[in-house]
C-alpha cells in the first residue's frame, strides 16, 4: 500500500470516528429531550408524576436520579450549541439548555447540579482553553482563586440545604467501605453486606450519638463505586473507575469535549447517587464509555477494550436486578404464626443477606424465644440493636425477654434504654413501649419492697 492509499485510510478512519462520536452525542441529546420534556409535561400537569409527593421525576418514580440524568447530558447539549455552525443545528441542543435550566433548579437533586457544574465545565475548559492558556499567569491564578472559592461556596452551600442527609450519606460510605471485600458478596446481597457491616460497626462502640440518629437500612450506598466493591471487589470497582477515566481522556484528546463532559458528569453522579439500579443509566454509562473506546487509534487495543467492556456491561445489566424479600417476609410472619417455627427461621435465615433492615432479626429472635432457646433469641435481639441503633423495639424485646427469663437486672436495664434513648420518630408505638416500660419498672420496685418487708 503507497503512502497515498495509507494516508487515504486514515482520513476514513478518522472520519468514521468523527460520524461516530456525533451520531452518539445526538443519540444522547435526543434521549435528554425525551426526558426532559417528559419532565415539563409533568411540570404543567399534563402528564402525571412517579412521586406523589413529587410533581417532576421524568419516567423514574424520585427526582432525584431524575435531576442526576438531566444534570449529566447537559454538557453535550451545550458543547452541541457552542460548536455547531449552523442555526439549525443549536436549536435541539438549545431547547435541552433551557429544559434544563427549568428543571434543575426545582428538582432539589444536588447530585445534579454538580453534574451539570463539573461536565459543563469541562467542556467550556475544552472548547476555549487556546484562549486559556494564552492569558497572563496572574489572571490565571485569580480565575483559579475565584473559581475554587465558588466551588466551595457551592459545596458549603448544598451541605446546609439538607445537612442530615448529607451527614448520612456520609455515614453511608464509611459503613460501605467497611463492608467491601476483595471477592465481593454479590450484587444481591449488598443490602445484607451494608447491615452486617454497620451492626459490628455500632457494636464496637465506634459510632457517634449523631450517627446513631443517622443510621437507616437502606438497599444502597449512594456511591456506585462503593457498591460496586462492596457486590464484586475492589478491583471491579478500581477497573471501573479506570474504565471511565480512560474513556473521559480518549474523549478530551480526540477533542470530543461534550461526551467527555458526559463521562465526567456521570462520574460525579456515581460518586454521590445510586444511578445502577435504573436501566437508564446502565445503558447510557454503557455506550459513552464504549464510544470513548472506540476512538482508539489502535484497532486491536480498541477491539478487545469496547468488546470486554460491552460483555461486563451486558452481563452488569442482566445480573442488577433488585432483589424483592416483601414475599419471603410475609411468608415467614404467616409461618411464625402457625407455629411453623423452624420453617419460618429458615426463610428468614434466606432473607438476612439481601436486607439491611433489623426486622428480620427480631422476628427470628422471637422464633428463637418461642422455641424455647433464649440465648439465640437474645442474640438475635441484641444483633438487631446493634444494626439500627436509633430502633426501641429491640430493646423492647429484650426487655420482654429479660422478664420472661426472670433476669430482673437486664430487663431494668432494657426498660431505661427504653425510657432514656431518643427515638427517631416518635410514634404511639414507641408511647405504647414506654408505657409498658414504666410498668415493668413500677412493678418490680414494688414487688422488691414488699420482699424487704
């Protein structure tokens, strides 16, 4: 082949990239249109909400991951109107800029907003950064001034607008990287994982009195690299992050800048949501990272890139399913009571690894208590306060417990718990507990005087 033919074929090579990377920024800012005037519809009552405490969620049933998704395809909306030379090539892009000034806004979704902060600012950083680079050092070092005290000023800012959610996110991932391992335990049992790690982590006396508040069961981490170790390993988590970084530089170097922005956005929003468990995210995760893979130049390393990432998404896709426990639940409380005691421990023993809620754990404590074996039952009582420890009602058992095995010290100790622990939310339960709390006290204080007499 002459130099003429080679230099012909780079030419097709390189604008067969080019097709490429454009038809996939369309397909991207088609789909953002689609949600986006999705979410306007809802806006002016036309098209009903997934939340009904929610007026805008697009087709997802939070704002939340719906503000994430808007928030993340806005940086090739915009990069499509700065570079576009022709009018009707900015009208598209442009109805997705304004969409998402409207939406953003009103949808409360941090997450979001620093998505579409950092992936818009990538592209500006792309598009004019000749223009950068040829002002003086001293502009570039009050830009830089500026621009981190406004970045700060917005962290500072989104921390106080919901401080105890920020607060347990943060609780979230130093219980999350506790639980991670090198083999993983499965995209199925990360919940169980997560519970497991903050029951030993509250155990070991570690936890604060505002994390104690702060504790929940929640189903994930709100970090996707987090969860990702915490279901596959580490190194799955490390490989992905790899993964989407390299894919973001392919973009920056093949000057690409709106899907770079779109990778880096996405990265952002994994950081700080949950977007695995919605096939939206999945599928565009998939094809921005296979997109910036494609554009190596080296068709071998390019061929076995896309191919092993396209096989771990597909096979990511099929395999992250949720994972529903409500029917194994029900089913082992109709067992419990029909006095079918060993079955009803053996579905809940099934249930333990795909939840982090303490339910299961009190209900097989008081299988446990019924079969006649205290110990197992006090176990599983005091594993349930360790795992959420802001609940009474595991300390109501064991008071319960306590009084039943004629243990009066622990069971006065548990009736204090009872009285003296602040509940998250106060409810006629938790009354209801208290009430028998303050009776069991007032009785045994009676009984024991009238043993003195």
């Amino acid at each position: 082949m002459t130099a003429g033919e080679m230099s012909m074929v780079r030419r097709s090579v390189n604008l067969l990239g080019v097709r490429w990377r454009r038809l996939l920024s369309l397909s991207v800012l088609l789909f953002g249109l689609t949600e986006g005037v999705w979410g306007v519809l809802q806006l002016c009552g036309i098209v009903s909400s997934g939340h009904p405490r929610y007026p805008v969620t697009g087709s997802f049933y939070n704002p939340g991951p719906y503000g994430c998704l808007i928030g993340a395809i806005l940086p090739v909306a915009l990069n499509m109107f700065l570079t576009s030379r022709r009018r009707l090539g900015r009208v598209l892009p442009a109805v997705y800029v304004l969409i998402a000034a409207l939406l953003l806004p009103g949808g409360m979704s941090r997450t979001g907003w620093g998505a579409a902060v950092v992936g818009s600012a990538v592209v500006l950083a792309g598009l004019y950064r000749e223009k950068i680079g040829r002002l003086p050092a001293r502009r570039l070092w009050l830009a830089a001034g500026v621009g981190a005290a406004g970045l700060l000023a917005l962290v500072v800012g989104a921390y106080y607008l919901k401080p105890d959610s920020a607060d347990g996110r943060l609780l979230l991932w130093k219980i999350g990287c506790r639980a991670a391992t090198l083999g993983g335990a499965g995209w199925e049992n990360v919940a169980g994982a997560f519970g497991d790690a903050q029951e030993d982590y509250f155990a070991s006396g570690l936890g604060t009195a505002r994390e104690v508040m702060l504790a929940g069961t929640p189903a994930y981490v709100f970090n996707e690299y987090i969860q990702l170790a915490i279901a596959f390993g580490w190194p799955v988590a490390v490989l992905f992050a790899a993964a989407m970084t390299g894919a973001a530089a392919i973009y920056w170097r093949r000057g690409d800048f709106g899907n770079c922005g779109v990778v880096v956005a996405l990265m952002v929003v994994c950081m700080a949501s949950y977007p695995f468990q919605f096939v939206e995210f999945k599928v565009l995760t998939a094809i921005a990272v296979a997109g910036g893979l494609l554009s190596v130049r080296n068709r071998a390393a390019r061929l076995a890139a896309v191919a092993v990432w396209l096989l771990a998404a597909g096979w990511f896709i099929c395999r992250t399913g949720e994972v529903d426990v409500v029917y194994d639940f029900n089913m082992a409380k109709r067992e419990q009571r029909l006095g079918r005691y060993e079955d009803s421990c053996l579905r809940l023993k099934r249930i333990l690894p795909r939840t982090s809620d303490p339910m299961p754990l009190n209900m097989l404590g008081l299988n446990y208590q019924a079969m006649g074996r205290p110990d197992s039952a006090e176990q599983c009582f005091m594993r349930a306060a360790n795992r959420v420890p802001n609940r009474l009602y595991p300390h109501y058992l064991l008071m319960k417990l306590y009084s039943e095995t004629g243990d009066t010290p622990r069971m006065r100790r548990q009736a204090r718990i009872l009285l003296a622990k602040p509940p998250k939310t106060h409810s006629t339960a938790v009354e209801e507990m208290r009430r028998d709390a303050r009776e069991r006290l007032k009785q045994n204080s009676a009984d024991h005087d009238s043993g003195d007499r």
